[in-house]
C-alpha cells in the first residue's frame, strides 16, 4: 500500500492542524485547578471558563464551512494557524476569568474550523486506497498533541515556575506559528478548484502528484457528479430529501462519539484520578500514560483503517467502550474496588477510543458528501461533535460533584451500547471507495 512522497508531504502538513487541536484540547486539564483557585470560580463559572474554548468550537466547527467553502482550503487553514497563534498567547496574558474565556474562545474557533477543513481537505487530494490512512493522520495528530501537553505540563508543573499556569497555555504559540508558515507550501484542493472554479487542468495537475494511479478516474467522476447534482453548494442543501438520510448520518457519528466521554476524560482526567484518591503527581503523571496509550491505540488505527475498513474498527471501539466504561463505573461504585485499578480501566477506554471512533470519525465523515457539499457536511457533524463536547465539560465538574463519576460512566457506557447497536444496522461501509463512488453508493 504505497504512498507518494508529496501526498505524505500534504498530509502531514494539513494534519498538524490536528496536533494544535489536540494540544489545545489538552493542555487545559493541567492549568483548569489552578485556574479555579487564581479567580475564586464556582463550580459553574469554572465550568464555563474551561468549556469557553469548546464553544468557541461549536461556532468555528458551525461556520468553518462557509471561508472553505468561498475561499478555499488552503486560506481556511492558514487562518486556522493564526487564531491558534492569538488564542495561546492571549490566554497565558489574561489579566481576569473574562479575558481568559475570550482568548479560549477564539482558539476554540481555531478548533472547530480545524474540524472541518483539515480532513476535508486532506480526503480531497488522497487517493482512495489510502484515504483512510492519510485523513486518519489528523486524528493521530491530535492524539500526539495531546500527548505533548500532558507532557508539557508535568514539566512545567513540577519545575517550580512563577504563574506555571501562564506557561502552560503560553507555549502553544510556538508549533502555531510554525504551522501557519508551512501552510504557503501546500497546494490548494484540486476537487475544490475543480467544483468552484471549474480548472480543470489546475487540478489535474496537482492530482497528478498527489494520486498519479486515479488522477483520470477522479477527475472524470467528479465531472459526473457535478453534472448530475442540480443543487449548488449551500449549508440548506445538505438538508433536503436527497443528502439527508447522508446528513443523519453525519450527526449519529458525532453524536455517538462525544457521547462515549471521550472529552470529558482528556479535559478531566487529573481531576477524576484524585476524586479515586491518587495522588496529584501521580494523576499528572497517569495523564501522561492517557496519551501514550491513546498514541499507541491510533497507530493501530492507522494501519488496520484501510485493511478491514472503517466498520469493523467500529465494532472493535464499541465493545471495548461498554468494558472499560462499566469497570470505571464499578471502580467508583463497587465495594473494596483499589483505586490503583483506575487508570488501567481509563487506558482500556482510552484505547477503545483510539482504535475506534479516534480512528474513524474524521474519515468517515469526510468521505459522505459530494465534493460541492463537503463543506457544509463537514461542518454539521463538526458541530454536532462539539455542541455534545462543550455541554459535557461545562457540566460535568458539577455532575462529578454532585454525584460522583461512577453514575456518569454508567450513563456513557449505555450511551455506547446504543452506538454499537447503530453500528450494526446503520452504518456504511467505506473502505476503497473514491468520493464519488461513496456519494454514488448511499444514494443509489
């Protein structure tokens, strides 16, 4: 299963999107207890603060669509890069909760754009046989990042620094910067100039370099496809008898997947370690052993998504969800239970995630709308994803609270029982396939 060099190449650099995504996202749960304490925050306006950035999310993953969309691709990301550049250094500024909020606010609209413009983009110039590899690098990118964070701030938070907090979030400037300049070095979308500015020898040319073997067919049935959808691209569109049964499923991908915990674990996690008694520095140090495992669950992914297809992956993610879910849940409820047991039960869920919906989620739903609706797909189930995303942190420090975790893993665990259930009867098999062949088979 061979690869060109350039496609690698584009892959990767659109793909780093993800590695912000991933550290932003993460890097929260080291610096949130202090947070708390700096500002005096209830547990409501604690919540709120945390959860700025998820919101911030659900607008950038609800509009992302529309700049890629007019714009194109290749513009959507550079700006991407750059509010991730303002939202690091604004929030490790903030002079009060209300500054603070803002600047997570904006990376979070970095975020959700990312959401959907990165995997959108790297799906458009992927051949078929590798698409699920190459878009699935996104999600390993954002695993990675969260690696790096969990890293990051056990180092600065064990390095006795003034405000460690400040530098916890401060340091994600860096790869921001760094990406937003190696944006110039990628072309843009050749399915996208090919939809909206109809050069057809543009495309041809970039896709001469990124899928050499399919170049004819894939021009040639993104032809087709124009000719034979009468509804231009617009955000109603993909709401119309036609796309709809497309968009449901979309949304229940999403859905489903924010719906397992996922986030409320990597937003969380040294909080739900210390409520099972383990120590600060050894919560800090298990969030580490999340990312590790995370990492190590999404090369699996990588290299199982485009052997046995993205369904079957699914079937893995979900029975290894309702497991590990149910003995986090009897971890906190059951009687005796060591709570030395708790982070092996976390990091089976964490690789249940990983293999699974980790691996599947941003493939999957860049692959289900023609090329003139991608983007306002993409953006559905984005926002899906993250609307559920934001809900679950800004509650869960409250629920936690209030009732203790085990009751909410329980809730998660039924949740994922309903997914696999979805699973078996619902879900399309797409392994293989080009775009349009996908587009073809769903609505035929």
């Amino acid at each position: 299963m061979s690869i060109g060099k350039y496609a690698i190449f584009v892959s990767i650099t659109a793909a780093l999107g993800g590695f912000l995504f991933g550290f932003d996202t993460a890097v929260i749960s080291g610096a949130e207890r202090q947070i708390q304490e700096v500002w005096q925050l209830s547990d409501w306006m604690h919540g709120l603060a945390i959860a700025s950035a998820l919101y911030g999310t659900v607008i950038g993953a609800l509009f992302g669509g529309i700049p890629a969309d007019k714009f194109g691709r290749k513009k959507s990301l550079l700006w991407i890069g750059l509010l991730y550049f303002i939202s690091a250094f604004g929030s490790a500024a903030a002079w009060d909760v209300t500054s603070f909020t803002l600047f997570r606010f904006i990376g979070g609209l970095g975020v959700g754009a990312s959401s959907v413009v990165a995997p959108m983009y790297i799906s458009e110039i992927a051949p078929a046989k590798n698409r699920g590899f190459l878009v699935a690098l996104y999600q390993f990118n954002i695993v990675f990042g969260i690696v790096i964070a969990y890293v990051s701030n056990y180092l600065i938070g064990t390095a006795d620094l003034i405000n460690e907090w400040r530098w916890m979030l401060g340091v994600e400037a860096i790869p921001a910067l760094i990406y937003s300049i190696m944006i110039f070095r990628i072309p843009e979308s050749p399915r996208w100039i090919l939809a909206k500015l109809g050069d057809e020898s543009k495309a041809r040319q970039i896709l001469t370099k990124t899928d050499p073997d399919g170049v004819d067919e894939a021009i040639a049935l993104a032809i087709e496809e124009e000719n034979e959808i009468h509804q231009k691209g617009s955000f109603s569109a993909i709401f119309t008898k036609t796309f709809l049964p497309t968009t449901i499923l979309a949304i229940m991908f999403a859905f489903f997947n924010q719906l397992s915990g996922i986030n409320a674990i990597i937003y969380f996690a040294p909080r739900v370690f210390e409520m099972a008694g383990i120590s600060t520095e050894n919560a800090l140090i298990s969030t580490i052993g999340i990312g590790l495992v995370n990492l190590a669950g999404t090369f699996l992914g990588l290299y199982l998504i485009d052997r046995i297809g993205r369904k079957k992956l699914m079937y893995i993610g979900s029975v290894g969800y309702i497991v590990s879910l149910c003995l986090m849940a009897f971890n906190f409820l059951g009687p005796g239970i060591s709570s030395s047991w708790l982070p092996f039960f976390v990091f089976g869920f964490i690789i249940s995630h990983a293999i699974g919906q980790g691996s599947v989620i941003w493939v999957f739903i860049s692959e289900m709308f023609p090329n003139d609706l991608r983007a306002y797909g993409q953006s559905i189930g984005s926002f899906t994803h993250w609307i559920l995303a934001a809900i679950i942190a800004n509650v869960f420090p409250f629920f936690a609270n209030q009732f203790g975790p085990g009751y909410i893993f329980l809730f998660f665990a039924t949740m994922m029982v309903w997914q696999l259930l979805w699973v078996i009867f619902k879900m399309p098999e797409t392994k293989g396939k080009t775009l349009e062949q996908i587009h073809k088979n769903i609505h035929n």
